[in-house]
C-alpha cells in the first residue's frame, strides 16, 4: 500500500453526479461514473457512431476501440481479450450462458445454485430441470448467514456439471472463498460459475486465482455504463456451444456476441481503465494496468473498511437489527439492517426524503432475504452501500437521518 494521502477530495471531483448534494448510499444498485467515462462516451458517439468491421476509418476506429478496451477488461480480470465477451447486461449473459450449459447436460446431470445469490445467478440454472437437470441449493446458515464448505461437500457428487456461486453477495455484502470452493468443484470435474457483479466494484477479481471457469460482471457497478461481460475459460469456450448465426468463427468472442453491441458504451466503458491509472498516479503509484490496478483497489479497500466501521458503529447506536457478518472483515462496503417497529420502505422513503439514497426490499436477493433471513413479513430489509467516493459526511446524513426515526 503507497504512503501517499487518500485523494478522495480529487476522486470526487471525478464524478459530476456527486456535486448534486444528494447522497448517494445505493451504490451497490449502480455506480456514477467519472469524467474519463462520459469524454469516452462522447468521444465514441461523436467520432465513431458506426458500426464495426467496415474499411472507412470511422469503423476501423470502433472496431480498434471495441478491440482495445475488450483487452482492458481481460487485463482486468486477470484473463485473455479472447475470453471477454460483452452483452447487454450480466443477467442476460447467464441467461445466454445456461441455455449453452443447457445444451450439453444429459438427463439426471447436477447443478448447484446458492441462497446467498442474487436471482440472476440462480433462475436461470434452475429452469434447466425442464431439460431434466436435477437443481441442488447451497443453504447460507447460522446467525450471519454464510456458505459452510462441509454443506457444499455433501451436495458435490459425479453427476454434478456446474456450481454456480457469488463472489460477494448484493444484499449483505459477504465475500465467499471461491478458490476453495474452486478446488471442491473442480476435483468432481465440475465447473465453476461466478458472478462478480457486486464484487468488482470492491475489489479487483482474478479469475485465475479463484479458478472460474465462467464468471459475469457488469460495468456500471465498476462506474462505467449500463454493459454486461461473460467470461469464459478456454476449456468452456471448446465445450459450450455459442449462439452464433451459422457464418460466424466459433472460436472468437462474436460467436457469443449476436446482433449489434453497444458499442459507445463498450468504448466508454475504457475510460474507467484510464481513470484507474489516473487515481494510481495520483497514489504515486508507478506504471498503469493491472499491477497498479491493483494497488489503487487496495486503498479503495481501506477507504471503504473506515466507512464501514463508521455505519457499523452508527446502526449499532440506533438499536438496528442487522443481517450478516458482524464486523468489517470479509465483506464489502454494503450493509442491509432494519430499524425496530419500522417497515424498510418507510425508512427508504423517509432518507429519500431527506436527500439521502438507499434501497429496500429484497434487492433480487429474493430468496435470502424472505426465505432465509425471514424477512418477507418485514417486507425486506434496508441496504445502504458505499463505494470508493463515498465520504464519511455521506455516511453521517444518512445516521442523521435514521437518527429521527430510530
């Protein structure tokens, strides 16, 4: 970690939305994006507002673009470009991806899903039974919720194809320990699913490390546009059959990409890399790319453990019942609680009216929050979720105003 000052007066001056006064405490709904994303936006839909694969300039540029920020994205996630394959969102990528799965599955063949993710990563799973898969699900237990890696054991057999799991839940903020469950997963000859939506905002996700064979993130959580990205390892990109129209090379990434990408918001997505390696030389952080990447998510980690002690110690305070793990480690920056005797979209609407961002309900976390958690009388939970540019003063509206109602 740099001795250099946490920057968070020039990180937030990055970002036009966060001059509004309002306070922005959803974060883990959607991120803002910095000026290096909107003047790539700009830049894209000004220069290039074509589309790809032509001989004029013009195209070549968005073909070029496209090309080199889908080389960022595997920089980013610790792959290769020809495993990073865009779409319109992650929920429609694992949508995509368990048709696929769905194709090469034989009567009886095993896929576990986990309580602990959001919907995206379970629904589309669970309808492979209608091709006669048979559906297992990992039970978060005990009073902070968590995946115990004996139950995961005890589910694992020879006829298990796919597990697919959370790296950081949505709703609680809980980090699992995917290269454990990797190791579990893939002695069975399995293959991991990952979803990263809400990690990657946190923390900077190596799909090598963790052993993911599959793995979907979206980049308007990690303060760039509306975009989803599937990866996939070699060995699933050989196995899995792509939507491809019949002309297309399967062996490239527009075997999984049909019809026409947003390509303004692929290119605009790539000023979220250049923003990166401004806040690195910013830390005094030498070079660019994923090394200082790297360095720069580690002091974002720091900056957001001391906003989370401070919420912690608030809610703490105010007598708010609170879900997950108790303290600061193995978590994000995303915190989900209620207030005694009120409903969650009370107190949402109650800081909304004060100017202060939050959610309520079960976040598409549907299944933990009323199952699991018991919640569904409640009506849900409230969630508050902070991010790098969140300041400690953000933190303290949004006690204030709970403060009235606690």
């Amino acid at each position: 970690m740099t001795g250099a000052a946490y920057p968070l007066e020039w990180i937030r001056a990055q970002f036009p939305a966060l001059s509004s006064g309002e306070v922005w405490l959803d974060n883990a709904a959607g991120a803002q994006v910095p000026r290096a994303v909107l003047g790539a936006l700009h830049h894209a839909m000004s220069t290039m507002q074509v589309n790809k694969g032509g001989a004029y300039a013009a195209s070549r540029r968005v073909t070029a673009a496209k090309e080199g920020v889908r080389a960022r994205v595997a920089e980013f996630l610790g792959g290769a470009p020809h495993n990073v394959i865009f779409g319109p969102n992650a929920t429609t990528l694992v949508a995509l991806l368990a048709q696929s799965v769905g194709e090469t599955l034989a009567p009886g063949d095993e896929v576990i899903v986990t309580g602990l993710d959001h919907h995206a990563n379970i629904d589309p799973w669970r309808r492979l039974a209608a091709r006669g898969a048979v559906l297992k699900t990992w039970v978060p237990v005990g009073p902070q919720v968590r995946l115990e890696l004996g139950d995961l054991e005890g589910l694992l057999g020879s006829k298990t194809k796919l597990v697919a799991v959370t790296a950081a839940s949505n709703a609680l903020g809980t980090l699992t320990d995917l290269p454990a469950i990797a190791e579990r997963v893939h002695a069975v000859g399995a293959r991991l699913m990952v979803d990263a939506v809400h990690y990657a905002p946190h923390a900077l996700p190596d799909v090598r490390a963790w052993g993911a064979d599959m793995l979907v993130f979206s980049p308007y959580k990690v303060f760039g546009p509306h975009l989803g990205v599937l990866y996939l390892s070699d060995a699933a990109l050989g196995a899995l059959p792509a939507p491809r129209l019949a002309f297309l090379p399967a062996s490239e990434p527009i075997a999984w990409e049909p019809g026409t990408q947003s390509h303004e918001a692929i290119v605009a997505f790539g000023g979220v890399f250049r923003y990166l390696d401004e806040v690195a030389a910013q830390l005094g952080v030498a070079g660019s790319g994923r090394g200082a990447w790297a360095a720069v998510f580690a002091r974002f980690a720091a900056h957001e453990r001391a906003l989370t002690t401070r919420l912690l110690a608030g809610l703490e305070r105010l007598g708010a019942e609170r879900y997950g793990l108790l303290g600061t480690s193995g978590r994000t920056a995303t915190v989900a609680f209620n207030l005694p005797g009120r409903a969650p979209k009370e107190v949402a609407g109650h800081l909304a009216a004060r100017g202060v961002g939050a959610a309520w309900g079960h976040f598409y976390a549907h299944e933990l929050v009323m199952k699991h958690l018991g919640l569904a009388a409640r009506g849900g939970a409230v969630r508050l979720s902070a991010l790098h540019y969140t300041s400690f003063e953000e933190v303290d509206a949004a006690l204030e105003a709970l403060g009235a109602l606690a």
